[in-house]
C-alpha cells in the first residue's frame, strides 16, 4: 500500500462520522454534497431528513469538490437545507448468518418478513472480494434440476454461471421457482441452499416465489431477497450484491453448495441506465452506460469455486430481453461473460409447451464437463449431440414444409416432423411440479430416437443403439 493510501485511509477513519449540514444539490436518487472530507468510493452514507428519519446510502462519485451519493429508499421528501448528510468510513456491510435461510428479506438485507433480524455471524462488505483467478477451482459436477431440457441438452454444472434469456409474458418465473423447489446434487448428501434475489418484480410475483416456496417445504433453505415494484429504483443496483454476499458466507464459510437464482437483470440494468443519465454520463448503445459490460461481470464473477473450500457458487440470471432481441445490450454482453445461455422461444411458448426453450439457440458451455459416464451416464454425451442433430434437420424440414408444403416431403422427411413433435411434446415439455430424473431424461431422449431410423443415428455407437434403440 502507497503512503498516499495509507494518509486517505487514516483521515477517513479519522473523520468518519462527521455530519454535513444541507446538501448542494438533489437530483433524483442522487445528493450532491460539496467541501467534504476525504470520502471513499462505494463508503456507506447516512442520509438525515429534517425528522431525524435515517436512509442510508452509497457514495457513487468522488472529487475535491463536490461527492455524489445515492440514496437506496429515494430522496422524496428531502430538502436541500434540511438534510444532513453522515458519511461511515466504510462501505456497506450486510450481517450474515446461516440462520438467514428461511427469511424474507428487502433489497438491502432488511427482514420483510415480519421477524427480527437474524443475530449476525459476521459482517461482510457488500461489494465482494476479489478472488484470485488462480485460486479458483473449475466448475464440475452436475446439477439435477428435475427439468428435462436442461438436464440432458444444456446441462447446469455446479460452480457455472448459466443465464435464461426470456421475454416478457413469458413463464421465466415459473422456471426459476421449479429449479429453485428440484435443484440437488446427486450422489450422497451435500449441504444444499438456494439464495434468491428479485429485483424490480411485482407484488403478486413476490408472492407467488414466496407461496411456491412454502407450499413445496423447501423455503427453509431458500433465502429470498426482494426489491419490489414500488421500492425505491436505485435499491435494486444493491439486491444482487446482499444476496451475493450472503451466498459467499454459506459457501466459503460454512462448505455449502449454493444456487443464486437473479430476477429480473433486465431490471439492474433499467436502474443503471437511470442513474448514468441522472449523473449526465455519455451514453453507449441504447442509452446504458459504458461500464455496463463490467458492472455485469462484477455480479457474474462471483459465482465458482476456490481451491481448499468445498462449497460453491452456481449462477442462474433471468432476463427479459426488450422485444425478444437476443442482440440487445443486456443479453449481448451478459453472453459474453457467462458459460453459455438457455433461451426462450415465444413460438413455443404460444404451443402451450413448457418450458417453451429453443433448442438450438440454447447452450451449455461447460456442459461437457458434467456429464458421462461417472457423473449421469455413459451415453449422455453422445445422446445429447444426437437429439441436437436432429432437432436441427427437423428446423430444416419445417421450414421447406412452408414452402413447398408437407405433402411434397420425403418419407424421411415426415419421420423427422414426427420426432420433433414428439421431442417437443414429451422430451421438452412437462409439468410445473415435474421432477424427472437424469435416467428418465435420458430414456426419453431415445425414445424419441425411436421415431428415427436406425441409419440416421451418426452420433452415438453401436453398443449404445444395441442397449437404448433395440432393447430398452
């Protein structure tokens, strides 16, 4: 650490604590404080209205001249002579415990739930710790999530970050309730949690993930945090990082394998979008701000593994992406940061198939490294390529069927729509409260195969027709 470092540090412990009287400027969420001490990026602020009421918030931007602050709970009903502004000398900390699962809590770690808050095992910055790259340990082993298009074409790997790409009237949320009831590791027992973060959603949503929960038993392993409609915008840039924070505590310190299932990013970024057009920053594509790419990976960072620690951080973000554009800004850059994506497809959707996920589109980047023999069984891989290469000849086919029509097809041709009829209907689809396991996926996907002629099966062996095309 520099000596110039080490002189700012010791004046802001020095000097925490002091109390500005009136801001200079208000600006949405944001206050605007000039002539203060040395005050540090992201350090916790206490904001004092005029009745002694306390929101806390955080400091954004910082200069010799003037430090700009957001306010979590919004500035309405402050005044510029009337508030006093407190700054901490550190930044935000969240008081983690394990008792934390089987708790409702708002968007700043706030019980919503009705009870106490939960006595502390510690208290941890919000923000995160970087992890040395060389520390972390690749992801392996495969999640269950009870969900057949998943589990056997864009397999979920403990310690990956798999973001679904949606749209809006879309059944994201259904999703993301059934994997947060069905998630487990297969092979023993392991110390399994869900931590949930929702951001911007509305109150029926809230209750519904809530309702879903307890109805199935599982909500005392889930930890919901919550950022409703009507709270406060700027909240929402903080929700992912207290459950983020909490996830770390449950992982690293108590050996834990946790999910983080994230609702709506499309939400985050609306927020982030709002607030770098409050502080007047240049724009880039579609008005977001240029730091959006790696605001993002912040968040997606934090999910894997460390050497010497046995527990683990999964990521599942859910995005609504505007007008269905895959090449929008939010599903573009989060794409490029995550191990692949599973994508949602309003045709299908409008099919009545659940969950309606496109199969080509969809991609498990680390799905290989899950899966075979050991891990599901010996003939996923293969399975898997074949169900793709096929599903693929079946787009084909569809789409010179509305040229030419169906009857001017192949008898080959109608062997592959009948798969793919099928492959949709009962390999894809299935109930809300359906928990398949990897053996029963795997054996769907060769029944499927069975609509197929033997010839057209490239991809898997010999011995693997014998046992699963000819005698299951």
């Amino acid at each position: 650490m520099s000596d110039q470092k080490k002189i700012f540090d010791a004046q802001r412990r020095l000097q925490a604590g002091k109390e500005y009287i009136g801001v200079h400027r208000i600006d949405g969420p944001l206050v605007f404080i000039e002539k203060t001490h040395p005050v540090g990026y992201r350090e916790l602020v206490e904001c004092v209205d005029a009745e002694g009421k306390v929101r806390l918030g955080m400091v954004l931007d910082t200069s010799d001249s003037v430090v700009v602050a957001q306010i979590f709970e919004g500035t309405q009903g402050l005044t510029m002579p009337g508030t006093n502004v407190r700054f901490r000398g550190k930044p935000l900390e969240l008081g983690v415990s394990r008792k934390m699962l089987g708790r409702v809590f708002n968007g700043i770690g706030l019980p919503k739930d009705g009870g106490p808050e939960p006595l502390a095992d510690k208290y941890c910055d919000v923000n995160g710790k970087p992890i040395n790259p060389t520390a972390r340990a690749y992801p392996k082993d495969f999640i269950q999530t009870g969900i057949s298009v998943i589990d056997g074409m864009n397999t979920l790997i403990r310690g990956q970050k798999l973001p679904i790409f949606s749209g809006n009237g879309l059944p994201h949320n259904e999703l993301a309730a059934q994997i947060a009831r069905q998630a487990k590791i297969r092979g023993g027992e392991t110390n399994f949690a869900v931590v949930f973060a929702a951001m911007g959603v509305k109150h029926d949503v809230a209750q519904f993930f809530i309702n879903s929960f307890e109805h199935t038993g599982v909500l005392e392993n889930v930890a919901l945090f919550l950022s409703l409609a009507d709270d406060p915008s700027i909240e929402r840039l903080i929700t992912p990082r207290t459950a983020l924070t909490l996830a770390e505590h449950l992982a690293f310190d108590h050996g834990m394998h946790v999910l983080v299932i994230m609702t709506d990013m499309a939400n985050y970024c609306e927020s982030l979008r709002e607030i770098s057009t409050i502080r007047g920053e240049i724009p880039s594509r579609k008005g977001y701000p240029g730091y959006l790419y790696s605001d993002l990976a912040e968040l997606y960072e934090r999910s894997g593994m460390i050497k010497g620690f046995p527990g683990s951080i999964t990521q599942l973000p859910i995005l609504t992406m505007p007008n269905d554009d895959i090449s929008h800004p939010i599903p573009d850059l989060t794409g490029y940061i995550t191990e692949g994506q599973i994508v949602f497809e309003r045709e299908m959707h409008g099919r009545n198939i659940y969950p309606p996920v496109a199969g080509l589109p969809s991609l498990s980047r680390l799905m290989k490294d899950g899966i075979g023999k050991g891990m599901t069984r010996d003939d996923h891989p293969h399975l898997a390529s074949q169900l793709f290469a096929a599903y693929s000849y079946v787009k084909d086919v569809r789409n010179l069927a509305s040229v030419i029509g169906e009857e001017e097809l192949t008898p080959l041709d109608h062997q592959y729509l009948e798969f793919g009829e099928f492959f949709e209907r009962n390999f894809v689809s299935q109930k809300m409260n359906e928990d398949r396991t990897i053996e029963e996926t795997l054996n769907l996907g060769w029944e499927a195969l069975k609509k197929l002629p033997v010839e057209e099966l490239h991809r898997v062996t010999d011995e693997e027709i014998d046992r699963y095309y000819h005698g299951a």
